[in-house]
C-alpha cells in the first residue's frame, strides 16, 4: 500500500538520518498502541527481528492495575514476557512526529513463539483464516467517531474532567463553517494519516457539538484494524500537539449523543465482490443471506466486542440513532444493521451497534465468527424491518448493561467454539472485572442525589 514503507528503505533513512525513531508497537485488550521508542539504529541493526514486553500487557485495564484471575499470567506466575514480533509489512512513516516510523507486532509466547492466542491480533487472524477455508475475504471500514474539547487533556484531567468545553457550540452535523474552524486540527490528520498509508476517505461534523468522524477506506480485515488502531492514536496525538483534547469515550455527557464505531463489511472471492446477485430484488447474494442472519442471530453474544465497558451501554438511548435491536433494514438508522449500497456492486453490511471505544481487532473477529458460522449452517435472513425499530417490540434485544453481555459472553458455546474457551474466559474476566471497579466506585450521581435526602 502506498505509504508504507519497506524495510531497505528504512535503512537508508536511518543512515542519511532522516529518520531516529522507530515506535515498536503491540495492542493491547482495549485496542490502545503499547510498546517501546527505539532509537532507528538499534532497530535496523537488531529489534526488527524481535523485542519484549510484559505479559502483563493482555491482562490489564485501562489503569495499568494487576486484576487477579487470569490464567494466562499473574502474580502468582511472575509476570514474564511475551515476545512482539514486528510485522515489518506494517512499517509506515509517522508525519506527524519528527523523524518517526512505526510497526506493528504479533505477541508471541516466549517459550515457543507461538501467537498469544488472547492477543487482538492473533483473534482476528484466526477467523480470516477460517473465512479464507471457505474460499472468501471480508473487506472492512469502520467508522471513527470521537468528539474534540476546547481545552487540553492535561487541563481537563486538572479540572477533575469538569471543564468538558466541545470545541463547537452547535450540533455540526455535515457543517462546512463550523468544521473550517477545526481545521487546524482536522486537516493535519487527513493528511498525516494519508501520508502513513492509511486510505482516508474524509472527516466530516457530526450530530453534536464538537463531534467529529473519520471515515477510512475500506480494505482486508487485519488492515482495517491496523488503520484504525493507528487512526485512533493519530487524533488523541494530533489533537494534543494543537493544546486539544480527543475523547472516544462513548457517553460524555448524559444529555449529548454518544460516539459510535460503525462496521461496514463484504466478502470477496478472487478478487470480486460475493455479497453481490443482480438478479435478487436487493442485489444480495445467498452467502450475504446467510452471513447476515449469522451476524444477527449471534449479536449478542459478541456484544461485549462491541461495547466493552460500563460507559458504553450508557450509549444505547432511544432516539439517538445507536441502535439496541437485533434487526436490519435498508437504509434505515434505527435498526443494527443496515443493508447499505442496495443493488450495486458496493453491497454490504453496516453494523451499528460498536461504540466510539469497541477494540476493532476483537469486534471483527466477533462479527466474522458470526457470519462464518450463518454460511456454515446456511441461516435464514428474516426480512428486513421497516419504520422505526425503537418502537418494534418483536425485535431481538442486545445485552443492555456489561453484566448482561458478560454472562451472554461467558454462556457463548458459539464463540466458545470459534475462539476458543481459553479466549472466552480471558475476556470474560475482563469483564467482569470491568464490573467490579465500577460497583467498587461511589459516583457523583449516588453522593448529590443522597448526600443530603437519603
Ligand atoms: P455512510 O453513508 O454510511 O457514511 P459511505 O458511502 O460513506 O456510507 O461508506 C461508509 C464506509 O463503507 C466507507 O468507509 C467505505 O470505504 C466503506 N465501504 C464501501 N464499500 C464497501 C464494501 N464493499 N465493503 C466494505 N466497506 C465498504
């Protein structure tokens, strides 16, 4: 893909010194980069093979805590290392930090350099090599959403995240005028980002104060991850260096609509679209039938992929266009799915359900073990609903708290069998413990609703 950059090339920009730096990089369960800042010299002569981390890394929350009862490391086995191999096809130039690249690795256990099976990146591999035996690729685009602040990250933590300012006084959903005005932040991220291979399509306002999307090009799944990950970082980075703050939070603000990561998805065979039949009413062929009533009837058991803390369930609201029903629709936004490019070639699914904070690498996964298993078992796709989903009490429902989805996780035999029940018990004490810390906090809500009333 242009933008990335080749091995030998990298070696002759760390000899003329154009490059010093190379961001040595895994993801860890909740989709953020993790790993070390070699110097460029260090790296071409040796680190490229491999480096360390802890295996603490896939066994953490977003607070960098120890939590017990994980199998595959702890306390009581020492927290030893796992190998990050650099996948030297990812290696891309960094344009927004001064003379920086970055690759991506797979973690690999130390002892036999196998891929760590909880890891992001070997979940994903495993169902495209399950769907590359059905003699398909899924091509994937997932959508960032996230909403910019007038103020710094920095400042805002030092405010106890009180002083939340969006960076627009309006909704400024499609705004030209109003997204001028960010440019200084949003045209540097267009650009930077193209410049590292990433195929940005465009950003645009969203239907909020200060909420923005970025919309990539759609490409193989593992790339889509990748660009996302990277994407993500980009923003939070970016927006940093303009003294502003990025959230991906998904719920900031109880009254103000959430962000989403919508997921649009297709599958190839030899290179050609194969959701596509001309000749049916819809233009969907008998593979995207039965991929989509997979994709459907297994919602919620990878619902916890989609939206994996306690935040995240605070998106699912009436009337705000995240959806909550098991259903899809032609071009209709309230529903979870929605047949979108009806009748074309660009055929596919969008999945609405992901929030803002969804690990893209784990959500894929998900959603392709889902639709692998509707074309194994060759599922019936229900017709499609029509008219306001909200208001259809025949429709299925998603897990609507993290407890729910984490017991509808934990009970999963689909997934089990698709991932394997080692994975599915790590991500269930993920969340779970996600459970815990939020049942362990005294809220702002509990103290000024009792404080004086109880
Ligand atoms: P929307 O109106 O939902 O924003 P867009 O036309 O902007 O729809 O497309 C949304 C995303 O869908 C884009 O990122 C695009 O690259 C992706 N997309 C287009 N065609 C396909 C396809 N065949 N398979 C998967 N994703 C696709």
């Amino acid at each position: 893909m242009a933008g990335t950059l080749s091995f030998e090339t990298l070696k002759t920009q760390v000899t003329d010194g154009t490059i010093d730096t190379v961001l040595v990089c895994g993801v860890d369960m909740q989709g953020r980069l993790m790993g070390k800042r070699f110097h460029a010299v260090n790296f071409v002569e040796t680190s490229h093979a491999e480096t360390h981390c802890c295996n603490y890394l896939l066994a953490t929350d977003l607070e960098m805590a120890t939590p017990p009862g994980y199998k595959s490391t702890g306390w009581q086995s020492g927290y030893g290392d796992y190998v990050m191999q650099p996948d030297l096809s990812t290696l891309r130039p960094v344009p927004w930090l001064d003379g920086t690249v970055m690759v991506l690795c797979d973690l690999m256990d130390h002892d036999t350099h196998q891929p760590v099976p909880h890891s992001p990146r070997a979940i994903l591999k495993k169902q495209i090599a399950r769907l590359a035996e059905l003699g398909f690729e899924a091509q994937m685009a997932t959508e960032l959403e996230f909403f910019l602040f007038e103020h710094s990250l920095d400042h805002i933590r030092k405010s106890g995240f009180r002083d939340l300012t969006p960076i627009s006084g309006y909704n400024e959903d499609y705004h030209i005028f109003q997204t001028t005005k960010e440019e200084g932040i949003m045209r540097p991220l267009r650009n930077h980002l193209f410049a590292a291979g990433i195929p940005v399509e465009n950003t645009k306002g969203e239907a909020e104060a200060g909420q923005e999307e970025l919309n990539i090009r759609y490409s193989p799944a593992l790339d889509c991850a990748d660009h996302h990950t990277i994407a993500k970082n980009a923003v939070k980075e970016i927006a940093w260096q303009q003294g502003h703050a990025a959230s991906f939070l998904p719920k900031w603000h109880p009254d103000r609509v959430g962000s989403s990561s919508h997921v649009h998805q297709s599958l190839w065979a030899d290179g050609k679209p194969a959701f596509v039949d001309a000749e049916d009413a819809l233009g969907m062929s008998v593979v995207m039938k039965h991929y989509m009533a997979g994709l459907i009837a297994f919602a919620p058991d990878y619902t916890y992929f989609l939206a994996p803390y306690v935040n995240s369930y605070k998106r699912f609201a009436k009337g705000t266009f995240a959806p909550t029903k098991t259903v899809w629709s032609v071009d209709n936004r309230t529903a979870g799915f929605r047949l979108c490019g009806a009748g074309t070639k660009g055929v596919r699914v969008e999945c609405r359900i992901g929030g803002s904070d969804l690990n893209p690498y784990l959500a894929q996964a998900g959603m392709l073990a889902a639709g692998i298993k509707g074309i194994e078992d060759k599922m019936d796709l229900a017709p499609p609903t029509r008219g306001d989903v909200y208001e259809d009490a025949k429709a299925g429902d998603i897990p609507q708290t993290l407890r729910a989805a984490t017991e509808t996780l934990r009970n999963s035999s689909f997934l089990r069998a698709a991932f394997g029940d080692d994975v599915v018990d790590h991500y269930t004490r993920a969340a779970e413990w996600e459970q815990e810390e939020f049942d362990r906090a005294v809220t702002d809500w509990e103290i000024a609703r009792g404080f004086e009333r109880a």
